[in-house]
C-alpha cells in the first residue's frame, strides 16, 4: 500500500473563549477558496470542571488497520458489544464491522436516500435502548430534504435484509449541494442530538423557524426535549454554518465541530440558545466580542489545517478528524479551557479523515474519507483504523 508521509504537525491556535464568524458566499465542505439562555447545558446540569487537565502533549500511534475497502464511509455507531456500524454515503448502505476480525456484514439500504454532492446517507447512530429495541437512527438526504428516520435491525435475518421499514421522526431540514450537516448522537441524557448546515443560505442559520444552521435536541421520537430553549421546537442553538461533529466531554459538556468558509474552522463548546454568529463572524471575533449574543469558538484553525468533521472525547482531550487538512488534532482540555495549542497528527499519512469514535477503552476508531469524490484513493481506501492515544 502506497501511504503518505507521516510528518507529525504542532499547530498553534488562540485560545480565547466567547463569540465570533466573517460574511461570504458559500464553499465546498473542504473549505477555502478552491458552520435570554441558560447558562449550561440541559444535557449536563451542575457540570463543573474537570479536576484533572490533560497533559499539554499527546501521542497517537495506529495500532491497527480493522478494515479495508470501504466505500464513501461517513457515519459511525458503536454496538454494545463494540463492533461497529458504517453508513455509506454515496450507495446508502450500512455495513457492520466486527471489532475483532474486521468482517463485513451488510446490513442493508435505507430506502429514499438520493446522494449527490454533500448529501446521501449521513449520520447513524443506535438508540439509548438498543438492547431492547434494536433501533438503528439514519440521517439522510431524500430527493426533498434531509430527515431522520429509524428502522429495526434484526441480525437473525440473512445480510442485506437486516434492515426493518423506515420510521420518519423529523424531516423538513433543507437540502442543498453543501452544507447539509448530518452527524446525529445520543446524548448521556438519552435525547438525540443532531448536527444541520445552512445549504449554502447564510440567513437560515440566523432564522430560528428553520432547523437549517442549527443543533437540534430532540426525543427518540422526534418531538422537542424538555428542557430545550423553546418548549415547542427542536432547535437548541443556532447560527451555525455547517456542523459536522458531536462530542460529550466527562463532565458531560457538548462540543460541536463547524466548517468556516476561506478563513476559520471552528471548535465550539455548545449552550442552549445561544448564538454562534454565522453568517454575521467566522472565527474569533477581532477584539474578543463581535456583537451581543454571539459566542466564540473555543478554537479555531485555518480551513487549508483542518475542514473539520466527526469529533470525540478521550484521555481528557477532544480529538477532530480533519478532510482538507488530513490530520487528527489532538485538543487538550482542563474543563472548557485548552490547556495548550492544538497538536496534529498523521498529516498526509492516510489522507482525508472523516469520523473519529471513543471505542470506550481510552483508544479511538478513525475513518478515512478518500472515496467521497474529494480525496485521492489509494490500495485500500477506505478503511477503519485503531489508535493509542494519550
């Protein structure tokens, strides 16, 4: 297999904390040129912070390559048991991978996905109550919108028939070539959180009547949580571009990653109702504060480091796979402050990253994204790689 050069990368990025994003036109998810409150978060009340800071530096080594072949990988869910769930952007397919030999198991294909530019089969994510209920949660786009559904999944039934009918519980988020989020996760307070993009349209992120732009909190049924900012709507904050990762820290905090446009990808530490000012500021705002109500990221990167997708939390650090920037940053936290700058890893080894997943153990799972129609695929692509972190 050919592989890229491994150049580890430090990377400094400031570190301030409140509000800020800069106005422009929309641009591809890899970014560039060529996303009255309470105070804390409904999903984590009382949370304080960590006693304990991660260590200024970090290691990442691969320990493993779990599975190889993989077509347009995107969202990642983890069963009880540890193997994992694929959803295939481009085919609308969701494939197991055993955690121990790597095997593939199709499961099936969720039916109305019509996948073209950013959109298809997106995030994937298992009920709370899964033991129970064997529900599987798709985030997708149809030849309409982006929606939500869940279907039962049987593995007593044979491969590629494991799937049961959809289930709509949301639907009515737009569609667009870009920017159409899709990364969905249940949250430590068993509600469904769920990443959108603006498609393009900078004024939707603003408007709070669009779930466009947004993070959305809702039950497993769909309805809005109790507790969200509005009793009536799903919307539990707003101005955001296109969201891309969703993470819980230990304290239960939620961060999201966000693409910017040409200047500023963001990592964003996420409170109900508030408003992270896109399209109005990208980035950090000159000065500290761009305006009332608008929070600034936590930090930020420029688009050509970063692009950022999925996110996780381990070893005290949030980790983000990066698309345009192929690298995993390492971003170490003492509650919901860096205790340092961003640190990068693999820069170029495996190319375009797509996903990153706690496996629960202190390691990670990282996909690789070089088949989505932006990356250069090399003997393998994609594939599914384990990782020692500290």
């Amino acid at each position: 297999m050919q592989r890229r050069s491994q150049t580890a990368v430090l990377a400094a990025a400031s570190l301030l904390l409140a509000a800020g994003c800069s106005s422009g036109g929309a641009q591809p998810e890899g970014g560039g040129s060529s996303s009255a409150a309470p105070s804390k978060s409904a999903a984590s009340p009382g949370a304080t912070p960590e006693s304990t800071a991660a260590p200024a530096k970090g290691s990442v080594k691969v320990t493993r390559t779990l599975t190889t072949g993989l077509t347009s990988p995107w969202g990642v869910a983890v069963l009880p048991g540890g193997d994992l769930l694929v959803a295939s952007r481009d085919t609308g397919k969701i494939i197991r991978v055993a955690a121990g030999s790597g095997k593939k198991t199709e499961l099936g294909s969720v039916p109305g996905v019509d996948p073209g530019g950013e959109g298809g089969l997106l995030g994937i994510a298992v009920s709370s109550t899964f033991g129970a209920d064997h529900q599987v949660y798709a985030y997708f786009t149809t030849a309409s919108d982006n929606r939500i559904a869940r279907m039962n999944y049987d593995e007593k039934r044979p491969p590629g028939n494991q799937l049961g009918a959809p289930d709509t519980i949301f639907k009515g988020i737009p569609k667009g070539q870009i920017h159409n989020g899709g990364r969905i996760a249940f949250g430590p307070d068993k509600m469904l959180y769920v990443g959108t993009g603006e498609t393009g349209d900078g004024g939707l992120a603003q408007d709070k009547d669009s779930p466009a732009g947004k993070i959305l909190r809702m039950t497993p049924d769909g309805e809005p949580a109790h507790g969200n900012p509005e009793a009536d709507s799903v919307v539990y904050d707003y101005g955001h571009r296109n969201v891309q990762g969703l993470a819980w820290d230990g304290d239960k905090r939620l961060w999201a990653s966000e693409f910017g446009q040409d200047t500023w990808d963001e990592l964003n530490l996420i409170e109900p109702g508030r408003n992270y000012g896109w399209p109005e500021v990208e980035g950090q705002a000159k000065g500290g504060a761009k305006g009332p109500g608008f929070v600034n990221p936590v930090e930020q990167w420029k688009t050509a480091d970063a692009s950022p997708s999925g996110i996780a939390f381990a070893k005290g650090s949030i980790w983000m796979a990066s698309l345009r920037g192929e690298r995993l940053w390492r971003i170490p936290l003492n509650g919901t402050k860096p205790v340092a700058a961003p640190q990068a890893f693999l820069k170029g080894t495996y190319g375009r990253l797509r996903t990153v997943v706690a496996a629960g153990d202190g390691t990670l799972w990282l996909v690789t994204s070089n088949t989505d129609g932006r990356g250069t695929p090399h003997k393998g692509d994609d594939r599914i790689l384990r990782l020692k972190v500290s």
